[in-house]
C-alpha cells in the first residue's frame, strides 16, 4: 500500500481518531445530557461506560480495521475464518456515515452561523429573549443554515480529498492542539465567574438520588456517541494505522482526551450558567445556542472586548471539534468507494458529499417548513439521530463484539493486539471477556430499552 494512504505517524494516528471521537458530542451533546440527568453522578456512570463499554469497543474496532489495512469490507473478511458473509459489514460504515454527515452537518453549519455571529459582534446588548427569537428565526429559515450547510460540507470535502496524510492527519494535527488551548483558555475564564463552584458542584459533587435507569440509558448512548463507536467510524481509520501502534494503549488515550474534552466544557459551561441567576444547567439543546450566547453577554457586560473574544473563541472551538468529527464520517463512506470500488479519493469523497447535502437540506428544512413531513412520528433530523445513535450504533456494536468475541480466532486478536508478540498486553483477559460477554448482554439491554421493547 502506498504510504500516502497510511497515517505517518502515531501521533497523528492518535490525533486524527482523537479529532473523530471529539466533537459536537462533547461540547453540545454532553452538558445537555450531564445537564438534564443531574450532573455529577451521571458524570460518574458515564465514565464507567466509557471505560467498560465503549472504550473495549473502541480497540475491537481498531484490531479489526488495522489488521485489515485496507477498507472496512476487506478487513471484515480478512479476519473472518472463512465466514465470509461477514465482509457485508463494510456497508454499515457506508449508510452510516451518511447519515450521520447529513444531521450533523446541519448543527456543524449552526456553528458556523454562530462563529460568524461572533466575529461580527452580533451579540452584544441583547436580552435571553432576543437570543432565543434569533435561534428559532435563523434554524426555522430555510436558506440561511442550508448555505452554512454547504459550506461545511465543502471544507469536509476538501479535507477529505486531500487524503488520509496530507488532509486528515494534518487537519487533526493542527486542529486539536488548538482546540485544548482554547479549552484550557475557556475554562480557566469560567471557574473566575461569580458563583463558579456552584457550577463545579453540580458537575463533580454527585447526588445519587437524582440517578434512575434513563440516566444511565443516556450515559451509556452518550458513551457510544462520544467516541463514534458502533458504525465501524474507527474501523475505517484503523486501517490507517501503522502495524507498531499499541492499539489498547492508544484506545485509552483517545478515550481519555475525549473524556477531558468533554469535562473541560463542562467546567467552561457550568460555571457560566450558574454565574447569570435565572439561568438552569438542564435547558437542553440550546444551552449552546441560546443560553451561552447570553451568558458570554452578561458575565462579561462590562467587558465588552472580553466577551467579544470569549464568544468568537468557543464557536471557534466548536466548528473545529466538528470538522474532526465530520471529515472521518465523510471518509467511511468514500472509503468504501475509493478502496473497494477503484474510484478517486476526491470522486468518492464529492459524490458522498453531494449526497449528504441533499439529505442535510431535508434534516435542516425539517427545523421549518418541512417540519411537518414526519416518517415514524419524526422529522427527517429526529428521524436520522434515531437511525444512527439508537439503531445503527447498538447493533454494529453488537454485532462487532460477536465478530471479534466468537468468529475470529483468538490467536489472531492476541496477535493483533500484542503486534505479533512483541508489546505486552496484560489488560488482554479483561478486554476479551468484556467483548465476549458484558459488551453484548449490556448493548442488547441498551438497545432493546431504547427501541421500547424493555421498560425499565
Ligand atoms: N464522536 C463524535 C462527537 O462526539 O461529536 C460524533 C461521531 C463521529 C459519531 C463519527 C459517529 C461517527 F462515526
């Protein structure tokens, strides 16, 4: 395999899967859902997922991937004992990322809308109620997020094109340094806010009472989000992966610097929501788009270039924690094509994209003036979400614990696993009983509780 195709380095290799697992799902999705489900403990029950559930997955999906160095399909196949049917596995990346691009592309384009916001310095002087009319005026518009929608595809796309060394390894390299800084700069800001340790007792001070069995149903979904586990996402970068990378080693440290992306917004959100009185850490979606606005407004109203800067900086820091994210959900699915079905890099890459925009436009115009065409009672955003976060991801990752617990010989993940014996892997028992037996009971409890089959 030509070099280009590989990723060149380990680090790059880290941060590029560091750069898909970090995204909306950590700076939006999670202080929504630490916000709805009590703070603190469900902070708690959540890394018990992550290091029990979703990490173990993580480095499944990376053995499978790197041991097949070359698409989803063929490493499938590779590793599958002569079980061949299994290499239709490789559409699961191909559907999925489709549609997971086409959601989530459309609040990757409300990012921009609100960086540009920012930098425009449209925020200043106005009241929560203002914020909130400028939220539901610009997602029910039907022009303007579908212009931030192209746009966004378009810089995927590029990205994308570019190749695996050239594009997505220097994007992550550039990128995630960068968003850390803008991080720590953030946070450090927030726990200076009036009230601030109401903000951090909220977020590491747990009140078990507040915990019931959908706390944990959304630990363990936001688990599975967080690091893009379940639809063979990581599967497709793994088969970048130089054959000296320790993938358990690796898995841990992505899901650590995931986990520290998401309690660093936390501690930049919390603190800031606490510090305006009113203002409640459990007001859902829009904490990020309404409430923050406001927030960065008032904490810093005397202070008009501070919170000029602090704004332009955090919508900053979500287009790029979302471009990570979305340029290895365009590659899964152009994978496929360049690999399996010998088409260019940017051929694959544009028909994707094209794609996606024509479904994006459907989920954003599913915010106003289609949102009435429901399928299953949901718009087409709902309806995608649904597809992706409780159908796809539960059963691929079911269906990969099975593959890699029960199909593919144990010789060959220890092999994989150790690089052919020559790294130790001590965690190696624990990580096969969790994958044989835990991860599967645990995701088909989640999965048959979501689609309501189980009331718990
Ligand atoms: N993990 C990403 C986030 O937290 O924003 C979202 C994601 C990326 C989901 C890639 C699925 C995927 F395949």
């Amino acid at each position: 395999m030509n070099d280009q195709n590989n990723f060149a380095g380990k680090i790059g290799a880290i941060l590029a899967t560091a750069g898909s697992a970090v995204g909306l799902g950590n700076i939006w999705r999670f202080p929504t859902e630490a916000g709805a489900n009590g703070g603190a403990a469900f902070l708690l029950i959540y890394i018990s997922f992550m290091l029990l559930l979703a990490t173990p997955i993580m480095i499944a999906e990376f053995t499978i991937g790197r041991h097949g160095q070359s698409d989803v399909m063929h490493a499938f196949e590779s590793m599958s004992n002569g079980k061949k049917d299994w290499r239709y596995m490789g559409y699961l990346p191909v559907i999925a990322g489709i549609l997971v691009l086409s959601y989530y592309a459309v609040v990757a384009g409300w990012t921009l809308e609100y960086a540009f916001r920012a930098g425009i310095n449209d925020f200043i002087g106005k009241t929560q109620e203002e914020f909130t009319q400028d939220f539901i005026a610009f997602s029910s518009n039907p022009l303007k997020p579908l212009t931030w929608l192209f746009l966004i595809l378009a810089l995927t796309f590029g990205i994308v094109a570019l190749g695996v060394q050239k594009g997505i390894e220097r994007g992550a390299k550039i990128m995630m340094p960068t968003l850390f800084v803008f991080l720590a700069i953030l946070a450090i800001c927030s726990l200076t806010l009036p009230n601030a340790s109401l903000g951090l007792n909220f977020l590491f001070k747990p009140d078990f009472s507040k915990v019931n069995s959908s706390t944990i149903l959304s630990a363990m979904g936001q688990s599975f989000f967080t690091l893009s586990v379940g639809i063979c996402c990581l599967c497709t970068y793994a088969c970048y992966f130089r054959k000296d990378v320790n993938l358990i080693k690796d898995g841990f440290k992505v899901a650590a610097i995931d986990t520290l992306v998401a309690i660093m917004s936390g501690v930049i959100i919390f603190p800031a929501v606490y510090s305006i009185p009113g203002l409640s850490p459990d007001a859902g979606p829009s904490l990020v788009f309404i409430t923050l606005p406001n927030v960065f407004q008032e904490v810093f109203s005397g202070l008009p270039v501070i919170a000029y800067l602090f704004s332009l900086m955090f919508y900053l820091l979500l287009v790029m924690a979302a471009l990570t994210s979305s340029i290895s959900m365009l590659e899964m699915s152009a994978a496929y094509f360049h690999k399996e079905k010998g088409m260019s890099r940017p051929k694959a890459a544009l028909i994707m994209s094209l794609i996606c925009l024509v479904l994006g436009a459907a989920c954003s115009l599913s915010f106003g003036i289609w949102q009435d065409i429901t399928i299953f009672g949901m718009g087409f955003f709902d309806l995608f979400d649904f597809l992706v976060a409780k159908l796809l991801m539960p059963i691929g990752g079911l269906l990969i614990c099975i593959y890699l617990g029960w199909i593919v010989d144990n010789k060959d993940v220890y092999d994989e696993l150790t690089n052919n014996g020559t790294i130790a892997q001590p965690l190696y028992p624990y990580f096969r009983f969790i994958i044989r037996y835990f991860a599967p009971i645990c995701i088909a409890m989640i999965f048959i509780t979501e689609i309501g089959l189980l009331k718990i």
